[in-house]
C-alpha cells in the first residue's frame, strides 16, 4: 500500500495538470492515507506533505491540502499530531 500511494503521489507532482483536477487528486489520496493505522497514516501524512510542498505544486493547492491535513489533526492522539505537527513545521521551514 505504502509505495502505491508514494507513486501516486509523485505521479502527481511530475504531472501537473488543471488546479482542480489536481486537488481532487490530492484529497483522494490523502482519504485513503487517513484510513491507514497508526504507522502508515504517519508515513502516509509525511508523503502528502512532501508532496505538496514541492515546488511544481501551486500554492493554492498546497495550502488547501494542508488546511485538511490540520483539520485532521485533533481526531488523532496528542503523540501522532504531535509527530506530524513537528514534522510540518520543520519540513515548510526548510523550504
């Protein structure tokens, strides 16, 4: 499953494509991802990320994805927002 979505993902990116599509795109695979247990959804969410920061991505999709992911976060146990949360931060900040 893991390296499907990864594909998926970078597929995506590689692609381009309408803004819209694209999003759709990027909300399917991360429905999928948030249906993971406790380790995939952690790798799952950190792909997305990586993913939709990149620089072929437009920034309105990067923060739409990102604004789903954050609504997300509250649903999971304090330890694996926190994990995600810290990764976030320390990923966009590279950047």
């Amino acid at each position: 499953m893991s390296s499907n979505y990864k594909a998926q993902l970078n597929q995506l990116v590689s692609s381009g494509g309408f803004h819209k599509d694209q999003a759709d795109k990027f909300r399917s695979i991360l429905e999928t991802i948030l249906q993971l247990d406790n380790e995939g959804l952690v790798e799952g969410l950190k792909a997305v990320v990586e993913s939709v920061v990149h620089e072929n991505v437009s920034l309105v999709i990067s923060r739409q994805i990102l604004s789903e992911i954050s609504c997300y976060l509250p649903k999971l146990n304090d330890e694996l927002g926190k994990l995600i949360c810290r990764f976030v931060i320390t990923f966009i900040n590279t950047k």
